[in-house]
C-alpha cells in the first residue's frame, strides 16, 4: 500500500495557486520549512502549470506513430515499414514497349 502524501505537498500547491504562480519554489520551501528540490518535484509530477491553466494534457500523441522501421534500415527487410519507404531501382521496373522515353521504366 502506498505511503500517503504529506500535508506539506497540498499547502505548497495551494500557496502557489493562490499567487497566480508568481511565487518562486524558494519562497514555498521557505514558508513551509521544506527543501527547494522537494517543491520542485512536487510541481513537476503533480503538473501544477497545466492545473493552474486549465488544460490537462492527455498522453494522446498529436500525430499518429508510423508503423515500420526507419527508412532504409537494413533490420527491415520484409518489415511493412520497409515497403512504405520502398524507393524504385532498377531491380524493381519493367519496361513497356511502345511507351513513351519518359514513361519507360514503372516501379511494380
């Protein structure tokens, strides 16, 4: 079961927001007898900024992760990732008679 958190972790967020956060970690540790590194540890895991602004961010990624290795990465063979980074040479075209100089060579 885990320890329960001390008295002096809620005063500290209350201090703070109170002054808008204009006050600095030293004064909070001043006033409650505390280490300066504990109140900013404390700000840091409890996230006080995104509590004061309002905007608790959710761990949702803004882009999605693409699947697959690095393009050209040599561990990827046969990987999806390779295919999607799959460049043409000159292994992988055919030749169509009667098209265009331009046009010759297609990727598969």
């Amino acid at each position: 079961m885990p320890r329960e958190r001390s008295p002096n972790r809620y005063r500290a967020f209350e201090i703070w927001r109170e002054s808008k956060g204009e006050i600095s970690n030293r004064e909070i540790a001043h006033q409650l007898g505390i280490s300066e590194k504990t109140v900013g540890g404390w700000k840091a895991k409890d996230r006080w900024i995104e509590q004061l602004n309002g905007v608790l961010q959710t761990r949702e990624r803004s882009t999605p992760k693409r699947a697959g290795a690095p393009k050209h990465n040599q561990n990827a063979v046969g990987n999806i990732g390779e295919l999607l980074y799959k460049t043409p040479t000159p292994s992988h075209t055919v030749s169509f008679a009667g098209s265009s100089p331009t046009m010759r060579t297609r990727c598969l």
